[in-house]
C-alpha cells in the first residue's frame, strides 16, 4: 500500500494505533504500539527495539549470556505493503516489520529480513500456505479443556464453533487472508482453518496475522484459541503443514509439463523433495521447535516421525498431494508435515528453501515414493529405503541444527547462533533431572 493510501485510511478510518509487529526466536508475534501521529516519523526512522528481544524466549525469560543482552539497539522498520485496519481491535491498524541496524541496513539477526535476502537470490518466486491446526479451549478448575466434545470433519463441531469460525474467517478476509477451506479436525475442539496461499514473505506475514487474529476473536466469544503443539494428553496434536511450490515466468518449476499423473513430479521438483529430506533431522529444529514438538512427531501420529515422502501419505515428512484435474500444472505442490504453529514462519521457509535448494544444485534424488506406513517397516527395510528416523527429541533436534553447515549458511552466524541459545534454553527449562519435560508455558506464549 502506497504511503497516501495508508494516510488515507488512516483519516477515513479513525486510526488511532499503529501495531508494529515482529517474530523473534521465540516464535512468538511481538510488537510495538504507537500512535498514529507518529505515521511519518516511523516510516522514515523506524520504532526503536532493544536487541535482547532477539534473545528473548518463550519463557520471556532474556537468555543468560546470550549473543544479546540489554545493550544495543535495532530499528522496527514497517512494511507499508503490509499495513492493514485491524477489523478485531478499535481504531487499530497493523504493519509487519523488518529489523534495521542503526546505519540503515537490514540487522543481520532478523528473520524477516533474512528471508528477503535469501529471496531477493532465488531468482524463483516460491508460493506457500501453512495450513494451520489449533484447539478452542475453556478454563476450567484444573487448567483448559476442549470447547466441546465434537468428532473429526463431523457437523455437530462445525455448528458448535460456527458463530466464532464465521467471524474469524470475516476478520481475516478484511485484511485480506481469503479462505481457502475450513473443517473440525480429529479432536474434540479442535480446527483446522486454512487461509489462500501467497507468495514469498507475504506467505509468512498472513501466517503471523492468522495466528493473532484467531486468539484475538476467540477471547471476543469469551473463549480462548491455543496454537500448542500437544495441549492434551492422549488427544491428537495441532500441526502446520507447509504447502509449498516454486515458479518461474509463471510457470510451476515443480510440475512434470508432460506428465499425466496426478502426483507428476518435475525433476527439479523431485531434488528439491531430496534435499529437504536429507536436511530434515536439522531442519525440524526452525519447523518443531518446542519442547511439546516432540509429542506430536510420532509414529501414528499423522505428524510425520520419519524422512519418507510419498503420493498423499500423510505419515511421511513430504506428502506429494493430488492435483487438481484441471490444473495440474498450476496445483503441483509439496506439503511438509513436520511443523507446527511455534515455528517462526519466516525462519520455516527459509529452511525449506535453502534445503530443498541444496538438492536441486547437488542433483539428489529421493528414491522412489513410499506408499505405506514407514512405521509398519522393519529396520533392515527403513534402510533398504534410506529412510531415518526424525530426532524424538528438541535437544536431538538442535544438535543435528548445529551441526548443519547449510542452515549456518543460511540464517547467517548470529541469527543461528541466537536460535539455537534461545531454543537451548527453552529445553533447559522444560526438562526436569530425570529427562521429563513440561511445557505449560506455551498455553500463555501460543
């Protein structure tokens, strides 16, 4: 949005507040406020941030001797093409930000801007929807506890939430996040709303709009949204699948143009699968990046526990999905499975990008399509497959990140070195002495 636009709807609107808002380490939406008075001199200057908030974890705890502490600052930097009314907060308007060091350059520790660089590089345009589970929660004397008692995909769950799922899909397609399908998932209050893919950054903005926007018109009807990887015991996880595809002259680089199948990979496509699962072990430390992660990336669990891909097996790390029969060219996609809504979205898909990249320049092939259960083979056939099983825990998890000389590349030294401080320290956290965790404060964080 041009900046007389903005001025505009700023007058015609009533604005009041400007919300500027980033993602640290953390993965949590962080943000400054200020008044709409300030219009020119944020766009010009920026809102001044401290640099510890890059060391700030889920706990909101500054982590101890880590790469920023409480000395220095970084400039907020609002992306005009961002900026929208925010239809759930009176008089409110919202901008998503870049880091800026003091000098005027893009900080080398900020995420966002990380993600543009690399982008700015690709010379391919990558299109991207993360397909967003959570829970509609209830306080109750012990904690939470599911909004209702509904079953998967069934009718009583969509007429229990249907009031809240209505006004949800409202608030978001006044900023602009159109609908792209919605069902009660396999838990009692459970959902699954997914909004249109988009392209680049912007596919990563809309994310960090559709996670505020849920919690914020839940809380309207007087009941709560948890984006928590395993909120309950025994009950199934919330996930953020990672639907993915890259372009080329308005051309899908990942689809076979002579292939008849369904499910028909290019060759660039297939390496680009590659590369994502030989990266995979270090790559679920930016897509499950929590300790509760781990809950959900188990056999069974529809989560994906393994490095398989297959035509719609939805227990491997990559599902190929069907596409459409009359545009088969322009809905070949990958979905990733092993991520969920901690995840910083920016940090998700440059990890994807970079891994798959790696494939496409190292030409790796990911063997043939696994069209069953990697759960139900037996050792000697995971290995036949040169299939691995994902790290079980986020400790495991961030040894295999820091060990990847791909993601240092990257994320560049400080920002990966900052992660993997900020996500130590949350394990720290959550493990007792006899290496069982806990993680009630993601229910506050997300």
């Amino acid at each position: 949005m041009d900046r007389d636009t903005i001025e505009r709807t700023i007058e015609t609107e009533n604005i009041r507040l400007l919300r500027l808002l980033f993602v640290n380490n953390s993965g949590v939406p962080r943000g400054r406020v200020l008044g709409a008075e300030d219009l020119d001199r944020v766009m010009s200057e920026g809102a001044n941030i401290t640099k510890g908030m890059q060391s700030f974890n889920a706990l909101d705890a500054l982590v101890d001797g880590g790469r920023f502490g409480p000395v220095g600052e970084v400039r907020l930097q609002p992306d005009p093409e961002t900026f929208t009314v925010t239809p759930y907060a009176d008089r409110t308007a919202t901008m998503l930000c870049d880091m800026y060091s003091l000098d005027g350059t893009p900080w080398h520790a900020d995420p966002r801007s990380r993600l543009r660089a690399f982008l700015d590089e690709l010379e391919l345009t990558p299109k991207a929807a993360f397909e967003g589970e959570y829970y509609l929660v209830r306080e109750n004397e012990e904690g939470i506890e599911p909004y209702d008692d509904s079953t998967c995909f069934a009718v009583d769950g969509m007429d229990s939430a249907h009031d809240i799922t209505l006004d949800t899909i409202d608030a978001l397609e006044a900023q602009g996040l159109g609908l792209s399908n919605y069902y009660p998932e396999y838990g009692p209050g459970q959902q699954e709303l997914v909004i249109e893919h988009d392209e680049g950054v912007t596919a990563a903005d809309n994310h960090v709009l559709y996670k505020t926007t849920v919690r914020a018109i839940a809380r309207q009807h007087g009941v709560d949204a948890t984006f928590a990887p395993q909120p309950f015991a025994g009950m199934p996880g919330s996930g953020c699948h990672v639907h993915l595809s890259l372009w080329r002259n308005n051309e899908n680089v990942m689809a076979d143009p002579g292939g008849e199948s369904r499910y028909g990979l290019s060759e660039f496509g297939r390496q680009f699968v590659a590369g994502i699962l030989d990266h995979a072990p270090a790559l679920v430390a930016l897509t499950a990046p929590t300790v509760q992660s781990y809950d959900r990336l188990r056999p069974g669990m529809w989560a994906s526990a393994f490095t398989a891909w297959g035509q719609d097996n939805r227990e491997g790390c990559i599902r190929v999905p069907s596409t459409h029969a009359e545009s088969r060219a322009a809905t070949t996609r990958l979905e990733y499975k092993p991520c969920d809504n901690t995840a910083n979205p920016y940090l998700v898909l440059l990890g994807l990008l970079a891994a798959g990249m790696d494939g496409v320049e190292r030409e790796l092939d990911p063997g043939n399509p696994l069209q069953q259960d990697p759960a139900a083979l037996s050792e000697e056939e995971l290995r036949a497959h040169s299939i691995d099983r994902l790290p079980t825990t986020l400790a495991e998890a961030l040894d295999e990140f820091e060990a990847s000389s791909l993601l240092r590349r990257a994320l560049g030294e400080s920002l990966h070195q900052s992660y993997l401080e900020v996500k130590r320290s949350e394990w720290d956290a959550s493990v007792d002495e006899n290496g069982e965790w806990a993680a009630e404060y993601l229910l506050r964080a997300f």
